[in-house]
C-alpha cells in the first residue's frame, strides 16, 4: 500500500487527499490552518460560459459530471451542504452583445448552456457555487478525526529525496503533492513555473429592501444573493498583488458595478480578498518535479478551481498509482525548457 504526503489543506490538497482516500491509499497531510487561505475566502462560483467571447469554460463537457459526482460525495461524508445550482443572468448591455449572445444560444453545442436574451438579460444554466468556507471547516475537522491532518508549518529542510520516495523528518512516504495555492511561488522545488497570482476582492451588502431577485446578476461582477437582504458582489481581478488585506480601490469597483443596475441603499457589512493562484497559460500543474520524480505539484487552478479540481485530482490520482500518463496540457512538463534555464542559471549563480 503506498503512504503519500501531501501539503496544503485548500482545495487542490482536499481533491487529492479525498481521491486518495477513496482508494485506500495511506495519507497525511500537513498545513499551518492558521495561515490566509484562498480557498476559505473564495466566492466558489461555478460558471460553464466565459462571458467576453461567450465561448464554453475550458472542458466543461467533459469536468462537470466530475464536479456534481465529487461535492455531492463529501456532503454525504462530512454532512454539510457544499453545492447550489443557482440561476445566473448576465446584464447584456449592448445591441452587438444582444446579437452575439442569441446567435450561440441558437448553436447545438451551447442549447444545454445558454437561454436567449429576454428583457436585457441572457440566462446561463448549470451555474452555481459551491460554499468553499464550509468545505475547508468540515474536511478539516473530518481529517482531524481521523488523524490525518496536521496543523504545522512545512518545513523545507527536513524534506529529502530519496530512492523510490520521499523523507520528511523522521517518516518515508512513497511520495508528497504540494497543493500550496499561492505560496507555491516561494516553493523552491516549483518556483520555477510562470505562476500568475491574481488578487480578488468581495464585499457583502445589507440592502434596506429585499431586491426580489430570481437568481445571481453578473454585470461585470456577480450580485449573489444570500438571503436576509444580503447579496455578495464578486469578485475583482488584480495582478501583480501579493497582499492579503482588502483593497478598497476594488470596493469601489464591485460598489460602482452594483450600482449601475439598482438604486437601492446598503451598507456594506463585510470585505474580504484573497489570493488565487493561476497558471502563465490557464491551465493546471500536474505532475512530478523534473528531477525529483517523487516530488509532485498539483497547483494553478485559477479562477475555475471548483470546476476543474475534481476532475483533475482524478486524473493524478490514476497518474500517481496506476501511472496512466498525465495530459500534456497540464503536465509541468510543457515548461521544461523553462525548467532547464532556471536550473542552468541556479548552477551559474551557485
């Protein structure tokens, strides 16, 4: 039976540690729970259409039964509800738009996706969101119970490759999986990949009135209801950011974005922001480290994390124990050359 590690304890360490589980394979996992988490502030929004070309989510056809299959498993394993599909309307703003929008609603691969334009706005199906705050708590505890998670810091320099495996301080393991999120970019196995952390900001607003909506609202940002007269705005992009504290030039945005369609007065009565770590080219990290072939990384899952991590954590799994061969669109191997140069200059500069 074979002992696999693995590091971090957001969404791409639940997905793999769960797929892992289900196949009897011995775990641990180890994550400082004290540290900012992306996955505990995520917005956990799941949308097959991707509105500025109005083209499907990358593998939507072939992820989403994955995804409705995986969250509805972890309800029933940690009694919670984790999945909602929710309507979602997007605000169509202009006439070219309008046009754009009802010529693919018309097209047979995008019939089971999208509804024609009515009265401004066009309805996406199969949307929802997923409560990634009550998937962090729950699995947690549930991995906790078990024995399973430990609440500590990775410590780099206990960390050894070996033959066939890895050692971390006084314990062999067949392998580890870093899911580190955004701190992978310090990760000094991995630094080397073209990550792009991309920073995001929400607010929660308390209307004076209930705003009767059928569903969530996107005009630019989402407008998710929450009941109570709350409503969620979500989410902001920023780049190049690597801090954790709210940004108030984004609540300005998600504020401005609310605007445009209601005139309702609020008060806004909470702000978050966190971290999401993106690939250079969208699209996940799998697989071993060039040199180091028990050293694994299952990371940049990006703004569609929710969608692609139970498909994915699949697919390593079945890369991991039964050494099917990884896609090559999200095996790391795609950036070997970048690999090379990066190992090439570590030698120069050492």
């Amino acid at each position: 039976m074979q002992n696999i590690l693995i590091v971090g304890s957001g969404l791409a360490g639940i997905s793999i540690i769960d797929q892992l589980i289900q196949r009897g394979v011995r775990v641990a996992m180890i994550s400082d729970l004290s540290a900012p988490s992306s996955t505990k502030v995520a917005t956990g929004m799941f949308n097959p259409i991707v509105f500025r070309r109005l083209n499907k989510t990358w593998m939507i056809d072939e992820v989403l039964s994955s995804m409705n299959a995986f969250y509805k498993s972890l309800e029933k394993k940690i009694g919670a509800t984790l999945k909602t599909e929710l309507r979602l309307f997007k605000h169509i703003s202009s006439n070219d738009y309008l046009e754009f929008w009802n010529k693919r609603a018309d097209e047979s691969e995008f019939d089971e996706y999208l509804i024609p334009v009515k009265k401004s706005f066009g309805e996406v199906k199969k949307a929802g969101w997923v409560d990634c705050s009550a998937l962090c708590t729950n699995y947690h505890s549930y991995l906790i119970q078990l024995g399973i998670l430990r609440n500590e810091k990775f410590d780099f320099a206990q960390l050894a490759s070996i033959k066939d495996g890895i050692k971390y301080r006084d314990e062999y393991f067949d392998a580890i999986v870093f899911c580190e999120g955004p701190y992978a970019i310090d990760n000094p196995y991995f630094k080397w990949l073209p990550f792009k952390v991309a920073k995001g900001d929400w607010v929660v607003i308390e209307t004076e009135k209930d705003l009767k909506l059928k569903g969530v609202i996107n005009n630019i940002v989402n407008v998710i209801p929450l009941g109570n007269n709350r409503y969620k705005l979500s989410s902001t992009f920023e780049w190049e950011s690597s801090s954790w504290a709210p940004n108030k030039n984004a609540t300005k945005k998600l504020l401005e974005a609310f605007e445009e369609l209601f005139s309702e007065s609020y008060a806004i009565v909470d702000h978050q922001s966190g971290l999401r770590p993106s690939a250079s080219d969208r699209r996940p990290y799998l697989g071993p480290h060039p040199r180091h072939p028990k050293i694994y990384i299952f990371n940049g899952l990006g703004s569609k994390g929710v969608i692609l991590a139970p498909y994915f954590s699949n697919h390593l799994a079945e890369h991991l124990l039964e050494k099917k061969p990884l896609m090559p669109e999200v095996d790391i191997n795609r950036h070997i050359k970048r690999y090379r140069e990066y190992a090439r200059m570590s030698e120069i500069s050492s």
